[in-house]
C-alpha cells in the first residue's frame, strides 16, 4: 500500500505518527492509497521550516518572486493531464471538469505573476513643509492553508501563490481524502526554483489544524470548508491573534424570471446543480421559480435533461460522464438521508437519486441526480447545505417574495438572477444580500483578478481569497512619514505634532 507523507523543507517525509488515513478511489470504493497523520511535533516540524526560511525569501525582490511564479506556472500547464487524474481518481471528479478546477487555479498563479505592481504602495509628496509620506506592503510571515476535499488543487492555489509571492512561507494542510495533488504540487514548485522550506505540506487531521491555528509563529490563516468549522477556525485563531479569512457553507439560489430563456436556464441548471456530483460551495441548489407557469415548464425541462444524463467514472469511458461519484461512503449516505428528509417534509421528488448503480462500478459511492419540486422553507433540504447532487425548487409568486426569501436565508455565498429584464436583473444585484451575483450567469466565480468570498454566515473574516483581497490580506501595510531637516530641531515639542 502506497504511503503519503508530509513536504518539509523541500523534502519528501514520512510522518512518523502511526496514524493514516485510507484514501478511496470513488468511483470503485477501492481503497488506493493511505496517508499519514501528522503529529503535533511533526506539524511544528512545517511550521519551523516556514519560520527559518522567511528572513531569507522575504528579502528576495518581488521581481525575482514573479519569475518563480512564471516557471510555477508553465510547469502547472506542462502537467494539467497528470493533475488531473490525481484528482478523478481520488476526488471522483470527471476528468474534464478536474482540469477546469486546475484552470482555474492557474489563473490565480498567473495574478500572482505580477506581484511587482500589486505591491506598490502609495506616496503623497508634501504633505507638510519638507515632509512626504509613503506605505510600504510588507509580509506577514509564515502563513498556512487549510484546504477542502472538494478542489484539491484550486483552492490551495487561491491561497499560497499569492502568499508566496507577497513573501510570506506558507504551510498547506490538504484534505486527508485527497491529498496527492497538494503534494505535487510542491514538488513542482521546488523545480520551478522555489527555496526549500517556503512552501511546506503536512497532511494531518484536527491534530495538526489546532497546532496551525495556536502556534505563535503562525500569523495568518485562509480556511475553506463548512460553515461549523469556519467559524471554529475563525474564532481559535482570531483568539491566538492571527488573522484568518474562513469561507465557509452556501445554499446558492437561482431566481428564474417568467421572462427567462427557459431552455437556457435549464441548461445552466444542470450544470450549475450536478456537475462535480453538486459538490462545489458555489453549487447552484435551489431554483426559485416566479409563477407556476414558469416552474412547470422548467421542470418538465429538467426532468428531460436529468433522465438523459450521463453518470459513471471520471475516467476510462469512451463517452465522458456528466457526473461522477460522491467523494465517500459516508458522504453519499449523508446526501441520500437528506433525501429521504425531503420525502418525509413533503417536497414532491421528481427525479430519485437513491439506489442508483453504475454498471460495472457497483461498489462506487454514486447517488444519482435528484430534482424535488415544491419544496418550502423550513424544510431540511431547503435551508442546509446538501453538497450533492440535489435541486430544489420553490415557487414564489412575485420577484418581491423571491428576493425577500433568498436574502433570509443564513447563507449568502453565490446567487443568480436569470431574465431578460434589465430592471428586475439591477434590482436584484443592488438589493440581494449575497456576496457573488451572476446574471444570467449561473455560477459566479470571480477571475482570479477580482476577489471570491460570500456574505453572512458564509464567511468569517474581512478579506475574502486571492484578488485586491488576497494581497492585502499576505500583507501589512507599514506608513512611514519623513523628514529631512537641514538643522537639528533646535527645542523640545511637546504638543501634538501637525501639519504646517
């Protein structure tokens, strides 16, 4: 059985622990692989290589910074295939859509690319007589990353090339359910010239999170991941006085106009609720229908579309599925018993998703696409976070109710309005209490030039990932005021000094 360990100043390490984790091919429930759990010493062992490489990297010119991020970056595109299929085989992720998770997070490393400019400060001559002022963005230090299982790849690079480029080091803890991605990605970073100790991984559980979020020589902290844990990350390193950006859960809602280009929409729907098994925080999982008219055409729409859909491994089939599995056993049985609530509460399912069997991969962790109508608040299926393949959909009978329901629920990662009107689509961007708007767009995902984050309880923290955001959150800002006298100041002052 193949071991992963731990990348720690720039090697590859076993961890010493005796504990490991089974990491499963999804699509077969074959165990593939383990991995080790890290110790409290050998997380402080990730953390003290950071710490001893950052007098050194931080000096480096951000120039010279880029140029690593350059090679990081062609060395990313010269491997997507390999990456890939580390992440279909232990996500359960097609592999199409594992390289658009890849591209995705390329284009952050591309951001990251042009840190010389993104680092200038700001300089105002003058400002008294003789006397200029002028900032400095300065890093933090060493930083660490606490990454999901859902984007093994993107979402660890939402957070450290933009950490590294600024000049802080960085630890990454992966998801202990795939972590090879993370760890190749190291590798590569060290080819690309990256010096040894600024980019560490260890893989771990809780174990290794507490010590990243209270040992003293860890100054930052980026978490994605569900909203229980977002806000325990949030508020134990808040309290250990770090500062942490936590995204956590969604229960994304997609307003549909009586207007809307309802083949259109039911398009963007599939996509947007099934692809990647519904396993995305910016998953759309509700469809919120203005007038019934509008709601029984779009699900006679989605119950053609869904029965004609392909589910099946990511990989190894001359006609690509749409869908994959479920990243686990235990996951798929926590989405199938929401399911069941849905039944229980009421909704009307339209499209079932249980017992679902893929020829030939009958031990695979599948649950099929699953569509309920007349779904309610209040109901389980409607106010948490399944993270699977299931859409809701509500009927309202005005945009007025549509948008009061959607800016009540606790949740306000991603939304989208899809519609034809030009006023109802501003109303509804100005007034929705959702951080990432889309119209007629069905997932939102910012370019990694803008800044991703929600609002509510779907984040903890002022910054939000990679962007403005992300720089100024790898950074501090340092305000320096100077003057330089002909003559030594010729007598005390003891008043409050200002400008003249």
């Amino acid at each position: 059985m193949h071991t992963l360990g731990n990348f720690i100043n720039g090697q590859n390490v076993a961890s010493q622990s005796g504990h490991f984790a089974a990491i499963y091919n999804p699509a077969t429930g074959e165990q593939s692989k383990q991995v080790g759990l890290s110790s409290a010493a050998e997380t402080q062992a990730a953390i003290a290589a950071a710490q001893a490489a950052l007098p050194q990297w931080s000096a480096v010119t951000p120039l010279n910074r880029a140029r690593i991020m350059f090679n990081f970056k062609a060395l990313l595109e010269a491997n997507k295939d390999e990456l890939a299929a580390l992440i279909t085989a232990e996500h359960g992720k097609v592999f199409s859509d594992a390289q658009g998770e890849l591209t995705r997070g390329i284009e952050v490393v591309e951001f990251a690319c042009g840190i010389p400019h993104l680092l200038k400060g700001e300089q105002s001559m003058n400002v008294g007589r003789g006397v200029d002022s002028f900032t400095l963005m300065q890093p933090v230090g060493v930083c660490a990353g606490i990454a999901p299982f859902n984007f093994p790849a993107m979402v660890p690079l939402w957070m450290f090339p933009v950490a590294i480029a600024c000049g802080n080091t960085f630890v990454m803890k992966p998801s202990e359910k795939d972590p090879s991605v993370p760890l190749r990605l190291a590798e590569l970073l060290k080819e690309a010239g990256l010096p040894d100790g600024v980019f560490n991984v260890v893989n771990g559980d809780k174990t290794s999170v507490d010590v990243l979020l209270s040992d003293p020589d860890v100054k930052a902290v980026s978490f994605v991941g569900s909203t229980p844990i977002a806000e325990y990350v949030y508020r134990t390193g808040s309290a250990n006085g770090k500062r942490v950006q936590a995204l956590g859960g969604a229960k994304n809602h997609m307003l549909v106009m009586p207007d809307a280009d309802l083949d259109g929409v039911a398009g963007a729907l599939m996509g947007a609720a099934y692809g990647s098994a519904g396993e995305r925080c910016m998953a759309i999982s509700v469809a919120v229908c203005v007038g019934d008219a509008t709601a029984d055409k779009l699900v006679a729409r989605l119950k053609q579309e869904i029965s004609e859909m392909r589910v099946g491994p990511g990989m190894g089939l001359d006609n690509e599925a749409h869908m994959g599995p479920l990243i686990s056993r235990q996951h798929a049985d926590k989405v199938l018993s929401y399911i069941e609530s849905g039944i229980e509460d009421g909704a009307l399912l339209l499209a079932d998703g249980r017992d679902y069997q893929v020829v030939g991969n009958e031990h695979g962790y599948f649950v099929g696409p699953t569509l309920f109508d007349n779904v309610k608040p209040g109901m389980r299926i409607y106010q948490e976070e399944i993270f699977g393949p299931v859409l809701c959909v509500v009927r309202v009978n005005s945009f007025e109710e549509g948008l009061a329901l959607i800016n009540s629920h606790e949740y306000g990662n991603g939304t989208s309005i899809f519609t034809a009107n030009g006023e109802a689509a501003h109303a509804y961007t100005h007034n929705v209490q959702v951080g990432m708007v889309g119209v007629n767009v069905p997932i939102p995902v910012p370019m990694a030039f803008h800044s991703f984050g929600g609002w509510k309880r779907s984040i903890f923290g002022p910054l939000n990932m990679h962007g403005p955001d992300g720089v100024r959150f790898y950074t501090k800002m340092k305000t320096i005021t100077a003057r330089w006298p002909k003559g030594q100041q010729s007598e005390n002052q003891f008043t409050m000094p200002t400008m003249k």
